[in-house]
C-alpha cells in the first residue's frame, strides 16, 4: 500500500513537472521563434543589414548613397540572405505546427502553449510592423531624392540603383509575408 501511494505521487509530480517543462518549452520555443523572425535580415530602426551591407534608414543621403553603391554582387547577396530568412521562418512555423500537434496530447498542456505562442507572436508583431514601415519610407524617399536627380549619377548607375530599390522592396515583403504566416501559425489554437 505505502508503495502504490509513493508510485502514484512520483507518476503525479513527474506529470506535473512534464507539464511545467512542456510549458517553459514552449515559452522557450516561441522567444527562439520570434527571435530570429524579428531579425530577419537583421533590421532595426535605424538601420537594415545584409552580409555587410548596411543601409542607414535614418540618413536620406547616406542611404541614397549605399544604394547607388550596391552591385549586382551585393543585390545578389541580399536575394540570398533574404532567402535564408524566409526559409529559417518557415522552419519556425514547423517548429510552432510540432509543438501545437505535441500540446494537443494534454489540454492542460495545450493552454500553456497557447500562452506562449499568443506572448511570442506579439513580441514579433511588435517588434516588426514599424520597423517594414520605416524601411519602405526610407526606401520611398531614396527612390525620390534618385528620380529627382539630387545624387548625380550614370544612367547604367541609375538603372542599378533602382534595381537594387525594387529588390529591396520585393524582398522585404517576402520576408514580411512569411512572418504574417508564422504569425498566424502563432495565434491559431
């Protein structure tokens, strides 16, 4: 009898704390998913870095000026690594879709996921929305100051500069695609 009650109490504090560590997991997994997610790229509020590359949001003509200065290698580099953020996105929503399948085992479990996920995706959403928007502002007000002739610059530097712009823009909304949906993997239940 006095070992049936000692297994039962071990079976309910290994549960418990199974449960309490399947809750900071998941905790853990949503700040390593939105991590990266809100890096991508490496993007802050001043400044958008690539392989090297660092376009100064916060500086019209410096920001003109690294544009005009990219080339095709550097245009390049940025599809790359923009690639590489979309696909470590992608894997974060594996990563969220698994750990949802594995909560789903114990509803108590599931909560806490829930928890961590709805916490995660707005550190993401937060830390994300305003700076895409900055980014495009930059970029609008570059692509102003090039059509306006205020740098002047060859019409094969031209040309190079507004391809670098639109790939800029292209890849970015890709990557912001991608997070809408890691997003929404995040908040479904």
């Amino acid at each position: 009898m006095r070992q049936k009650k000692e297994k039962d109490m071990t079976e309910r504090f290994t549960l418990k704390n199974t449960k309490i560590w399947l809750a900071a997991g998941a905790a853990a997994l949503g700040l390593a998913v939105a991590a990266p997610a809100a890096l991508a790229g490496n993007f802050t509020d001043k400044a958008v870095s690539f392989d090297g590359v660092n376009l100064n949001i916060n500086d019209d003509e410096d920001l003109l000026q690294t544009l005009i200065d990219m080339d095709a290698e550097d245009i390049a580099d940025l599809r790359e690594e923009m690639a590489d953020a979309r696909a470590d996105i992608k894997d974060a929503i594996g990563d969220v879709e698994e750990a949802r399948r594995e909560a789903k085992e114990d509803p108590k479990t599931a909560g806490f996921v829930d928890i961590a996920f709805a916490a995660a995706s707005a550190s993401v959403e937060s830390s994300t929305r305003g700076v895409f928007d900055n980014v495009y502002a930059a970029l609008d007000r570059a692509e102003s100051n090039l059509d306006a002739g205020k740098v002047e610059v060859s019409d094969a530097e031209f040309e190079e500069t507004s391809e670098a712009i639109a790939v800029i823009r292209e890849e970015l909304a890709g990557v912001e695609a991608a997070l809408d949906e890691l997003l929404a993997a995040m908040k479904s239940s």
